[in-house]
C-alpha cells in the first residue's frame, strides 16, 4: 500500500502542509513538531514524492558513499577512489552528461547512522548507494538493512558493497566486493611462524564487525595449522575463551590508542610473547609505541605486523609487515558498478586478494 503525505500528516497529527514544510526545510517548524512528523516518516517509511515503485526511472544524480570514519585512511582511500569514477562522465542520461555528486556520509560506526543515512538518500532518491568496510553482526540489524536495501533497490537506486561481505539474507546487491580478510590474516601469521615465533599476542579489532572475526580467524587457522594450540602457545590460536587464547587476545577500537593499550596489557599477560599482530596498521602504530616505551626492540625483541598496508606503514620505522589489500582498486571498482560502467562480477560477489608484504618490522626470533 503506498504511504502518501497525508497518511504522514494524520501520523503526526499535523496537517498536509507542516509536513510538507518539514520535508522542504522551507518555513520555520517548531522542534517538537519537526520531531514528531520525522518520526512518523520513519515509521511509514515515506518516501519523498511518490511510491517507490514510481521512482525506478527517475532516481536524482545523488550517490551516497557510507563509511565509519572518513579520517581513516582504510576509508578515505576507497571513498575517493568511489568518487573518481562517480563524478566522471557516466553514460549521458544525466543532466550534465552522466556526471553524478558524491556525498559521503560518516556513520562513525553506529549502526543507527547507518539506518538513518539510508534513509535520507533513500528519500533524495539516491541513483546509487556504496557502503563501505566491515559490516556488523548483529542479526536485528542485518535484519533492518535488508529491509532498506531492498527499498532502495525497489526504487532504482544501485547498492554496492565495498569491502563487506554480502548480506546474510537479501538479494538487493548491484555487487560484493568482499576483501580477503581471512586468507590475509593466515598468511601473515604463516610468516611469523616459519620465522620461529611461537607466542604470539594478537590486537583485534570490536568484536561486532565481520573484518574482525574474519582476520582473527585467518590467524587461529594458522596457529592451529602450525599445533601451536597444543604447546601452550595457543596466543591468539584458541577459541578466545579462557586460558592463553583469552590473555593474549585483546579487542578494542580500530585507533592507534588500542594498539597502545592493548599491547601493553598482553606484555603485562605474557611477558614472553615474541610477536604481536595487529587489527590495522593504524593499531599497529600503536603497538610499536608501546613496544618502545617498554624498552624492548622491533624486531630484534618483538615483531611487530599489521593489516591493510595504508600508505604511511612503509614510512614507519622499521617498515611495517602488512597485509595489503587494493583501497584505490575496489574503491574505484565501486565506483564504476554504482554508476553502471562494469558489469557485476558473476553471482554479484567477487572477492579480492589480500597480499603480504613483508618488511623490516618482523625477523627474529628463529632458533635452531
């Protein structure tokens, strides 16, 4: 059934026209008022001029650009890349030639921002929607963005995912462009253990997100491969729960500050670890201060590897160990699926190579 403005109104016990003004930002509206009509087009689910279904062939030349922190270079550099190819010529349908405007939106994490943003491009009738980095997992939620998805879709806009796995329900995807978080995280751990570390500590990133799990399962996979989990050496390699799987193992915010803090509590666990793997190179950073300020030496006392090879991880002193994984590449991909330049990968899902670069950051210690 479609919603119209007056189902709003009578929602909000306002009339037609104060909803109107509400919708246009054109004529001063008290606050709760403001208030009250936004929440019943949230609970309606109104979209701005007309059923969804009569938008398929009149999406405007907004896309949107979702992304937890535009600070963080793992964003800025697939947001840019995205917008690259978005603000070029495109196939001529739009009204400057096919060009279309970019507007990133920065959930800060929150996966009510996420919703809500949706929602908002939902009702500017976005031509495309790219959302970036890892998803969260929770099952209410992934519920919901389905839904909006879905809705989106219905009303012509273009979804893609960039950096994400898909959705574990809904087929509203234009394309996945999932990183290889897991086979990065095995072989990263792999080096340091053909290097001969055998306790190795590991800062992960909230334990809410998919890029999470799945790097920290490519490590346990690996230590698990190597039977460190049945010398006392589990570190990071055993199910989390208890025991030296619990204390060598500590989440925290993809930031600098948890690298920091998080390594410090594991050196404080276990003096003894040889290695700590980080969640990003921005956690890494943090790490390697931390190493220092205990006196100790990279890599001469501890190795120390991150994730995603940002671009000043090989500034760092020593270099960073990494895994690197093609920002600019996917981001540009992105771009060019939202603004319907290339064709979708086969199934709509493609995953994307992580690579290791090894550097100076990791070497001993290897004994016998």
């Amino acid at each position: 059934m479609t919603v119209t403005l007056a189902d709003v109104a009578a929602r909000a016990r306002v009339s037609p026209a104060t909803v109107s003004r509400v919708l246009n930002g054109n004529y001063p509206v008290a606050a709760s008022t403001r208030e009250r009509v936004l929440r019943a087009v949230d609970d309606l689910d109104y979209v701005l001029n007309g059923p969804a279904s009569s938008l398929a062939a009149a999406t405007s030349d907004l896309v949107g650009i979702l992304v937890n922190d535009i600070a963080d270079p793992f964003f800025g550099i697939m947001a840019g890349a995205a917008q690259t190819q978005i603000g070029g010529p495109g196939d001529g349908s739009g009204r400057a030639g096919g060009e279309k405007l970019a507007v990133i939106c920065n959930t800060g994490g929150s996966p009510e921002r996420e919703l809500t943003y949706l929602t908002l491009l939902q009702r500017q009738r976005a031509a495309a929607v790219v959302l970036t980095g890892g998803a969260i997992e929770d099952p209410d939620h992934q519920a919901a963005m389905a839904a909006k998805l879905a809705k989106l879709a219905d009303a012509g806009t273009r979804i893609v995912f960039c950096g994400r796995p898909p959705l574990p329900e809904g087929d509203a995807l234009v394309a996945a462009l999932a990183f290889d978080n897991r086979g990065g995280g095995r072989r990263l751990t792999e080096h340091l253990i053909s290097l001969g570390h055998r306790r190795i500590g590991y800062v992960a990133g909230p334990p809410e997100r998919t890029t999470t799990r799945h790097r920290l399962e490519g490590h346990r996979e690996a230590l698990r491969d190597a039977g460190l989990d049945a010398e006392g050496g589990d570190g990071a390699g055993g199910d989390g729960e208890g025991g030296d799987g619990e204390r060598l193992t500590v989440h925290g915010p993809y930031d600098r500050r948890s690298g920091y803090e998080a390594t410090l509590d594991i050196l404080r666990r276990e003096p003894g670890i040889t290695a700590v793997v980080a969640a990003n190179d921005t956690v890494a950073l943090g790490a390697c201060a931390a190493v220092r300020d205990q006196g100790l030496r990279i890599p001469q006392d501890i190795s120390v590897a991150g994730f995603d090879d940002l671009p000043f991880s090989v500034d760092a002193v020593p270099a960073l160990t990494t895994v690197r994984l093609p920002l600019f590449e996917a981001g540009a991909r992105a771009g060019r699926l939202a603004m319907g330049k290339e064709n979708p990968p086969p199934g709509g899902i493609a995953t994307i190579a992580a690579e290791l670069m090894t550097r100076g950051s990791t070497a001993p210690p290897r004994v016998g």
